[in-house]
C-alpha cells in the first residue's frame, strides 16, 4: 500500500475560503478516481510561522495507482486550482 502525503501552504489572500474549496474538490476525488482508495484532508489551525495550512492524507494499492492518480484529469483539475492560490506545496510518498 502506499500513502502519499501533500502539504499546501495557501497565498494569505482568501485563505480561508481558498482552503475551504480546496478541502471540498479534494474529498470529491474517491468517487471520481477508482485508483484513490481513500483521502483525508486537514485544514489546519495552528498559527505558527512554520504551520502549513491544509494537508492530505492519501491511500493507494500500489506506485502505479498513485501514478494513474496523478495523471487523471479530475487530480489536474484540482491540481490547478490549488496552483492558484499556493504559495507552495510538500509532498511524502511511502510504501506501507
């Protein structure tokens, strides 16, 4: 099983709105996806300097349904609208 891992720190204008629309598109992705065993995604609340704003935390059965996730034009969608309004993003990929 692999978890892929994703931290967003958003632009500071509409943050809050920007990290509510991109917690929704992101839990719509299972019923788009069938590669996406499952996802979870955090908006955060501590202020400190070195917080991140949302994470996702994320299942597949394997590096190839990762890759087919990462391809797949629901992700890309999503993917732009978090490029919009990011500042910048980390990423943790693990084999379970």
């Amino acid at each position: 099983m692999i978890k892929h891992i994703v931290f967003i720190k958003l632009q500071e204008e509409n943050k809050q709105q920007n990290a509510l629309k991109i917690k929704a598109l992101l839990e719509e992705l299972p019923s788009k996806i069938e590669a996406l065993i499952d996802i979870e995604v955090g908006i955060n609340f501590d202020e400190a300097d070195r917080a991140m704003d949302l994470s996702l935390y994320s299942s597949f059965n394997s590096k190839e349904d990762l890759n087919t996730y990462a391809i797949h034009e629901e992700h890309l969608k999503v993917v732009d609208v978090i490029k919009s309004c990011a500042q910048y993003t980390k990423v943790v990929d693990y084999i379970i």
